[in-house]
C-alpha cells in the first residue's frame, strides 16, 4: 500500500522500483486472498485498485475500491473498510 500510495510523489526513476513492490505485494495478497478470503480478499483488492489507479486506469481503480469495500464489510477488520472508502474517496 504504501509503495503505491508514494508512487505519485516519487521522481520517474524510482516509479519503476515502486510498481515493482507493488506487483510483489498483489501477488503475495492473491494467494492469501485464496487461501483466506476473510482476512486477506479486501486488502488483495484494494492493492490491485491501487494499482489500477497508479497505472492510470482509474475508472477500474474505482470499481476495485468498491469490491474492496464491500469485502471488508462482510467479515473483515473494520480498519479494512476505514482505509477502502479513504482510498476510494
């Protein structure tokens, strides 16, 4: 999360290193997400809506935060739901 959050901040030679840890963490939390989508499915998309947005995709980044919401809802932390809506905002 955080590497994609500092990705707009970051100078055009350390974006490529940013994305990078980004696409480390999307696919660590994919195969958390699997094994324990309770605890793990809303942050694996609300990582991959933050990918969307840093990639420029921002219609698909808005609907991942919605998805991302309504799986923290259900029976996620409610720090999960806190952070989906101040991303999604």
């Amino acid at each position: 999360m955080a590497a994609a959050m500092e990705y707009g901040k970051a100078a055009p030679d350390e974006r490529a290193e940013l994305a990078a840890a980004v696409d480390d963490v999307v696919s660590r939390l994919e195969r958390w997400a699997a094994d324990c989508p309770a605890n793990f499915l809303s942050r694996y998309q609300l990582v991959l809506a933050e990918k969307a947005r840093i990639e420029g995709r921002h219609l698909e980044a808005l609907h991942l935060y919605d998805h991302a919401l309504a799986a923290a809802r259900e029976p996620g932390p409610l720090h999960s739901e806190a952070l989906a809506f101040e991303r999604g905002a």
